[in-house]
C-alpha cells in the first residue's frame, strides 16, 4: 500500500484527472442508475389458484385441491407444500429450496397440472411465480359517468385498459370491480309447467348454433368459388324468438334481457370503481415507468370528461421519496461529520483534506453500482447511508497522523508519506476487516443473496473506494494544502496516560466490571420483548372485516358498505377503497380471499394519527356483532408487519387432531399478550348431502340437473352490438329451507321424481377452511400477539405446546411471525458468526500471531454493552434490523482496536509492552474518538429523522450501531491494552522485571 502513496506523488497530474472523472462519472452514473423499489428476486415460491363459484370447502377440497396436491407432488426441489380451501377457490403453495430454478419450476408445474381432470364449474388453475419486479408501480382507479350505456363503459375501459399497456416499460395490469356483459335466461317455473318443457330444453336452445363453417370450394357459374354457412345469433329478440318445444318459443317460458355481471365489488370513496394494479418489465425503471403512467393518467382525464382516473399510489413518488430522504440523510451526515473533524483538529485545510473523501468515495461507488448492474433502491441507499459515517474513518487517521508529525517535524513531502505509511497497513486490514463482514451476505444463494448482495456491493465499494482516497488524494492534497505549516505541539492526554498505567497495574478491577456489564447487557436483551418491524408512523391502513363463511352475500355487501361511510366521513381520510369477493384478474396474481372477507385500504392525510383511527375503527366492532374487525397499519410496496402466531396440529386421525388443537388453544389463551386465539375448525357451514340410490337414477345426470337448478349455468354465446356475449341460465330453484331443496324435482327414466324418492337429504357442520401440509389434513390454530411483545409471546406459546402431553402421531409446530422472526434472528447470528471468523483471519495475516488479534476482538462483546444500553435508554423494541445493525458493528468496532494494536506492535520495536500500550493509547486516542464521533453523527439523522417503509435501515438499527460504537470506543481504549498485557503477560512481567533491575542497578551506582 505504501507504493500507492508513493506513485500518487508521482503522477500528480493523473491523479487530479482521475479525481475529475471519477466526480463526474459518479454524477452521471447517478441519472443514468435505474431507480426502482427492491432488486429484482424471485421468491422461492410457486403458487397455484383455481376458482370455482358455487362449489363448499368440502368439494374443492376433495375435486381440485386433492387431485392438484397429486399431480405437483414429486416436483424436482420442492421443500414443503401448503394448501389452502374454502368455499368457491383452492390454493396450493408449493415451496422450493433456494438453488431451484424459479422459471423452470413454474414450467414444470404448468406441465404437471395441465393434464388433472376438475370439475366444468372451476376455471383452468392459475400458476403464479412471484417476483420483485412484479410488485406494483402504479394503482389506478376509475370511476365512469353513471349516465353511459354499459357497451360505452366497456369500450372506455378498455380503451385506458389498451392506452396503460402501450406505457413504455409497463408490464401486467390487473383490472378488478369490472362488470362483464352478459345474457341471463330467467326460466318461470310456471310457464314451464304449462307449457309441458322441462327446464333441462332451455340448456339446449343454442346448441349447434353461432356456426362458422367453410363447405368447400364449388364451381359456381363457371368460376372457382368458396361455399360458406353462418349461423350468427345477432340480436335479442332472435334469441328470444329460438323454440325450446314444438311452438314454444324461449320468451314464452323465460325471462331474457342483457344484464351485467360483477366477478368482485370495488368501490372507491363510496362510488362504484375499477382498480387498475399496474406492474413495469422485469428491465424497466421504475420511476420512468410511474411518471409515464401519471402523465397518461392526466391525458385520459383531458381527452375525456366522462372519465375520472386518479393515480392513487406511484412507486415513482416512493422511490424519489426515497432517494431524497437517504441523500438528505448522507449529507446531513457528511455535515456532522465535518463539524466533528474540524472541532478536532481546529484547521479549516486539514478538514477540508479530509471530507474529500465522502464525494469521491460516492462517485466511485455508484460507477462501479451501475457497471455492475446493480439499481439504485431502498437497500443500496441503505447502503450508502451506513456508509457515509464510516467514509472518513481512513482519511481521518492518515490526515490525523500527517497532522501530529507536523507538530513536531518541519513541513516535507517525506513526512507526508512516511506519516501515511505508519497507518498504511492499519486502515488497510480494518478496511478490509470492515468489508468482510459484509462478504457472508453476498455469498447466500437465492432470493436473499439477491436483496443482500447489492447492500453487500455498496458498502464494499464505498469503503474500498474510502481507502484508495485516503491512501492517494488525501496525502497529496495535504502535501498541497498543508505545505508550510507549523502547529503548536499536541500531545496525549497525560491524565488518561497515567489513567491507562493504572489499569495495566489493577488489571481485574476494570476487567471484572466490563464482564459485569457484558453479562448485565446480555441478560437485558434477552429479557427484552422483540416486536415486529415499526409502522408507528403509517401513511395506509389495512381495515378487514370478515363475515361467518354462511352469511349471505348482501348481508355482507351491506355491512362492507356501512364501514365505508363511517371511514369515508372521517376528516383524517385522504381516501378509502373497498373490495370484496375474488377476480379471475386477482387470482392471476395468486391473491385468492374468503368470499365473505371485506378488504379496506384507507389513505391517511399527511400529519393524520394513525393509530387514533385504527382504534377507532376497532371501537365500529359492535355494530358488527357477527364480524370479526381488524385495522393495521400497512406499507402498500412491503406490505404489513405481522404479529401472528399459528401452530399447526399434523396427523391421521381427525378426532386426536380436533382434541390436540382444543388443548393447544387452551393453553395459550391465558398468556399474557396474547390478544385473541382462533382455529380453522371453529368456523362450521352448514352442508347438505344428497346421498343418491344408484338403482334409482345415475349419478351424473341427477348431478348435472340439480346444477342446473341451483346455479348460473352458461349455455352459449351470441353476438350483442358486435360483441361475442356469454349466455347464462339462471337457476330455476332458490330454496330458502331444507324443505323446499329437499322438494326439488329431477328427470329420471321413470320419468319426474322428487330429489327426495331417490336420495337421501343430510346436513352435516363442516368446517369452512381445510388446510393440508404436503397433502395431509392438519388443524391451525391461530394467536394475534402484541406486536411489541411478540418474541416473549412466542416464546411462551412454545413453552405452553412444549407441556402438552399429546397421543402418538400427533404433532404441533408452532409457526408464524414470531418462528419466521426467530430464524430471521438465527439466519443474521450465523453470519455474525462467519463474519467473525474472517475478521480474525484477516487481523492473524495482518499481525501474524494468533494472541494480538484475540485482543482487537475483545471490543465485539463490548460493543454489545453498548448496542443493548443504547435501546434501552430509548426504549426502541429490537427487531430484525437492530439484529442487522449489530452485524455491521462487527466490522466497525475493531477498526478502533486495529489502529490501537498496530500503533502498539509499532512502539514494541523500542519500547515495553506496557509502555508501547500506554503510549499508543494516549497517541491513537484522538484518531479513535475522531473517526468513532464522524460514524456516530453521520447516524444521527437516522435516529431523529423519518424513514422509508421498507427500508434495511431504521431507527433501531442506528441506536444500535451508536450505542455499540460509543460503549466500544470508551471501553476499547482501557479494556483491550488489559486483555493485551494478559495475552503477552510473560514477556511483559520479564521486562517489568528487567526494568526494575535496571532501575536497582542504576539507584546503587548512583549512591556509591
């Protein structure tokens, strides 16, 4: 490193023109970066969705679930699979491990699901692979004039529909709370009757007809022609003029008129809505891609007034957002950083060297960012905002040393480099000891490595780029700036000199009390509730308000619509959108909800208090006696943090299951912070069963017409205003008790019978959910948890489980939040623990010993110290990301104890151990509490400012990192000289000996 110093000096030219360019490419790499939210990831997951209206939880769970469970079964890299049923849809969620193939596996469903016979009722399954980039850009909503025709509604839509798709980089729209148009056949029961037809002539009325067919060619009037036939169904009244029998016609029996049919409700602010979910290309920049869909947005409102599109949410305003918040913070933290140097050293040049390194740094960075592929988002600009502290660290000690030997040596250039090459190979290893602990995040395989590496990438860069800086410009630059001084002399403190021998001599008194401290701190964070990620400051809320699973459709759409006018009237509501039932559009996208669930996303005004309203809307709870309210806040790029526990009961036999989940909710129910507990088998539907007599009818004939009977069935298509229209049959029976479903009458070969002379009618309560684990049934049983006690929560529950006595076969595995929170934490503990091991490889090269490296490492535990009085003191509830800040003060805390060690191992050459340790910690006492004040005002402004939803970097983490790094620092200078003497205790006690001797030796001949 020492000949980098030197070839700066002579290529002073080349190094002012890559200090230019390296400015200027970082300026240009910074427009020319694609901005987007997350780095593209896939999620190790594959998700596959069928919908089929009409049919129980029972009946999917056995013709759909069942059979597709089969069929993914034995898939190449499949982990664990999940299945989901309730009434009307079925999801299973096959998991892979993180070296699959996410593409290939989605290929290799479709295939395997493709050829599994299901019911005529249930659509052709949707198979769903998540990633990033497939997170939404752009919510739009629109709402049409009530005054136009329903053909004029469909072609506006489609037209926006058409015009967002043709948006350059726009991806998938989802469109839901659309009506499709439609024919309904309304049968009259009576005029049936009368007219002698069986309902089962009207499924038939448009068989072989709407035919297109070519005959063939002909020789017609002496010339080679073409023979058609067109059989199209053009307008109503043809319809309706079709025979069912011998004259009858359809409108003597039947109602027919066109109708709309709505797949699911949405509703924006009280008025019926389309929601339009807009994603970008897997390549395309977000923000580009959001401002083209609000300018499109605007032009759609202008062209038409009968069209009110609004832009609800753009990532594009996110990510600027986002990108504005972090770079304030930087330079904010740049500042503090500045003010701090200069209060030390008291010289507007030497700081001035030494800041040059924060821009310069940056710019290599985000050139090497965009020749890496890498985008600008909420993790790389997390990066750089926990960089920006650490950036003048190397600059600081190499401007600090050149300072000092200016203080007792005339100005020359070889004080310069020789002054730079004391502390070369100190921030050298600290540099690279600080990168290695981000090196285990980019070597995880998978979706993490993709979320971690570019975080891993951006703080490597700045600190390598840091380095270079300081070992080359910040010489030369104070070769220039600082030529001709001369500084009044400064030396180490002698107090904290003669402090430092102190503790050398009474070795167990501060030793003792920092192990005191440790095993205090420790005990403390352990003791100390782990909560779910922070929303306290949420700009939406998620409401949701689920119905009994046999509550009517319009009970439900009346209760939904009742919620809304109360959150709508609220003056804290900026706006409020409903939704309710499932999309073939949703279901896509793999989402899939209970058709009695009604989902609210409400939009708080800026300076609204959230969690007022959230109460409020929980406090609405009793109007809604059978309904089950919840309010949360929520990030709508990340979504909400959950505070669920579940725990699953696995097993054969369904009453051992039904016994263990009873017990299993019995004992969490009393502990404490455990808000509500539920289970899957608590909510029952009623389901009737006609248990048929095979000598009596067949099976699938008496099936098709009881369909018939009780659902829309589509019996064809015709041709309304140019437009291909579906035709339903509307279902002749609505039985409104057991008796009239058990007075039905079907056609058998003895002619009508009453469903009853040839079946049997049963009622069965049926539980509403069936949720299987790698194709077997198990029972879930669900606890809410307070969010800030969810660690102490879980651990209770599991304790609670743990004392269950259960039969043989019978399993519980807790889960949830908390289980997902705690290998969340024991992921991060295992880097720590790699990281840690290549931290003391790196300081074993650099030292070559094993002994003056486990020294330096003694400033992890108390850093600890630190980390733990620090959230504390705040009262910040540790979550995921305190457990990240405390994996990057692995790296940032032995830096301090490097410079202090390599200044000892400096001094050993002409000193005594304990004399080379008391010299440098009173020399390197300023360079350590320098570099430790920049890195803790640098993250100053994460603490006290706002922070992006999402975001690597929060509150905690930067408590942590502070506390650490302050506690390290104190502790450093005192403790780790105490661990060093003990490690070489027995060549410091034979100098110590050797030195008294002498001294002996020297007092007698002084008296003779």
């Amino acid at each position: 490193m020492n000949k980098v110093t030197e070839w700066s000096f002579r290529n002073k030219a080349a190094i002012i023109l890559l200090v230019v360019m390296a400015l200027a490419m970082g300026a240009m790499s910074y427009f020319r970066l694609p901005m987007e939210f997350l780095p593209s990831a896939d999620n190790p997951q594959v998700v596959i969705t069928a919908i089929g209206q009409g049919s129980s939880a029972g009946a999917m769970e056995k013709q759909v679930t069942n059979p597709l469970e089969e069929a993914v079964m034995f898939v190449k890299g499949k982990t664990s699979m999940f299945s989901t049923t309730g009434d009307g849809y079925s999801q299973v969620t096959v998991n892979f491990d993180s070296k699959t193939n996410m593409k290939e596996a989605k290929t290799e469903i479709e295939s395997a699901i493709a050829g599994v016979p299901l019911p005529s009722n249930v659509m052709k399954p949707f198979v769903t692979q998540l990633n990033t980039s497939m997170i939404p850009i752009g919510w739009v909503s629109v709402s049409l004039e009530e005054e136009l025709s329903r053909q004029e509604k469909e072609a506006k839509l489609d037209l926006i529909v058409s015009e967002l798709k043709a948006i350059e980089g726009a991806g998938q729209i989802s469109v839901s709370g659309r009506s499709e148009t439609i024919v309904t056949v309304q049968p009259d029961a009576e005029k049936l009757q009368t007219a002698g037809v069986p309902v089962q002539s009207l499924m038939g009325v448009l068989q072989g007809r709407g035919v297109s067919a070519s005959l063939g060619a002909q020789i017609v009037d002496g010339a080679a022609a073409n023979v058609n036939l067109v059989d199209d169904i053009t307008d109503m009244e043809t319809l309706k003029s079709l025979p069912v029998a011998p004259g009858v016609t359809l409108a003597d029996v039947a109602d027919v008129q066109v109708s709309s049919n709505q797949e699911s409700v949405s509703r924006m602010n009280g008025k019926d809505a389309v929601m339009m979910t807009v994603s970008k290309a897997a390549d395309a920049n977000a923000v580009a891609v959001g401002e083209r869909i609000e300018e499109k947005v605007a032009e759609l409102n202008e062209s038409d007034s009968a069209v009110e599109a609004d832009v609800l949410i753009s990532t594009s305003e996110s990510v600027v957002q986002s990108v504005n918040s972090m770079l304030r913070e930087v330079l904010l933290g740049a500042l503090f950083a500045t003010i701090v140097i200069l209060l030390f050293m008291r010289n507007v040049k030497a700081t001035l060297v030494t800041i040059v390194s924060i821009p310069l740094s940056l710019g290599i960075t985000l050139y090497l960012l965009q020749l890496s592929g890498v985008s600008l988002n909420i993790i790389t600009l997390g990066g750089v905002a926990v960089a920006v502290g650490r950036l003048v660290d190397d600059s600081i000690v190499v401007i600090e040393n050149i300072y000092r030997r200016l203080q007792r040596e005339s100005f020359s250039v070889k004080l310069v480099t020789d002054a730079t090459k004391e502390v070369a190979s100190a921030i050298t290893s600290s540099t690279i000891v600080t990168v290695a602990v981000f090196l285990p995040m980019g070597l995880l395989r998978g979706s993490l490595q993709d979320f971690l590496l570019p975080f891993a990438l951006t703080v490597t860069y700045s600190l390598l780029a840091s380095l270079v800086v300081a070992l080359t410009v910040v010489p030369l630059l104070s070769a220039i700036l600082l030529k001709g001084t001369k500084e009044a002399g400064h030396k180490g403190s002698p107090r904290f000199s003669a402090f430092v021998a102190w503790c050398l001599k009474h070795k167990w008194l501060p030793l003792t009390l920092s192990v005191v401290l440790l095993i205090g701190s420790v005990g403390a964070y352990i003791a100390m509730p782990k909560g779910a990620l922070d929303s306290s400051s949420a700009e939406n809320v998620s409401v949701e308000m689920q119905f009994p699973s046999d509550a009517p459709y319009e009970e439900v759409l009346k209760g939904g619509e009742t919620l809304e006018r109360f959150i709508t009237e609220r003056d804290d509501v900026e706006w409020v959108m409903m939704t309710l039932g499932n999309s073939s559009e949703n279901a896509e996208f793999g989402s899939i909800v209970s058709p009695t669930l009604v989902s609210y996303i409400v939009d708080m005004k800026e300076g609204a208090d959230a969690e007022s309203f959230m109460e409020a809307v929980r406090g609405q709870k009793a109007q809604f006696s059978d309904a089950d309210l919840q309010a949360n806040a929520v990030d709508l790029m990340m979504g909400g943090g959950s505070s669920t526990i579940y725990m699953d009961v696995t097993g054969e036999d369904e009453e051992m299951l039904s016994e263990a989940a009873r017990k299993a909710a019995d004992a969490v129910s009393g502990i404490d912070g455990v808000l509500k507990v539920e289970s899957n088998q608590e909510e029952m539907k009623p389901v009737y069963t006609f248990e048929l007599d095979p000598e009596l009818a067949r099976g699938e004939e008496v099936a098709m017409q009881l369909h018939s009977l009780l659902n829309p069935m589509p019996i064809g298509q015709i041709k309304v205003e140019g437009e291909e229209t579906p035709v339903m049959l509307q279902p002749v029976a609505s039985p409104g008790s057991e008796a009239e479903l058990a007075g039905l009458t079907v056609m058998t070969d003895a002619g009508p019978k009453a469903v009853t002379d040839i079946a049997k009618l049963t009622k069965t309560e049926q539980a509403a959910l069936a949720y299987h684990k790698d194709g077997e049934t198990y029972i879930r049983v669900t606890a809410s948890a307070d969010p800030k006690k969810l660690s102490v929560v879980g651990d209770e529950i599991t304790k609670a489980i743990d004392g269950i006595e259960l039969p043989d076969g019978v399993e519980i595995l807790v889960g949830g939040a908390s289980a997902e929170q705690m290998e969340d934490f024991a992921d991060l503990g295992m880097t720590a623990l790699i990281s840690i091991g290549i931290v003391y490889l790196i300081m074993v090269l650099t030292f070559k010993t094993l002994r003056a490296p486990l020294a330096i490492m003694i400033s992890l535990p108390l850093a600890a110290i630190g980390a733990v009085t620090g959230l504390l003191v705040s009262g910040v509830t540790p979550d995921f990301t305190a457990m990240f800040g405390a994996l990057m003060l692995i790296g940032i805390v032995v830096t301090n104890a490097i410079v202090l060690i390599d200044r000892v191992k400096q001094n050993e050459q002409t000193m005594s151990v304990r004399d080379a340790l008391v010299e440098a910690a009173a020399t390197r006492m300023r360079p350590i509490v320098m570099t430790a004040l920049a890195t803790i005002c640098a993250m100053l402004p994460l603490v006290f400012g706002s922070h992006e939803s999402g975001s690597i970097v929060s509150q905690s983490l930067a408590i942590v990192v502070i506390g650490g790094l302050a506690a390290a620092t104190l502790l450093t200078l005192i403790i780790v000289p105490c661990v060093y003497e003990l490690l070489f205790f027995r060549k410091s006690r034979k100098e110590r000996k050797a030195q008294m001797t002498q001294g002996s030796a020297e007092a007698a001949v002084a008296l003779e």
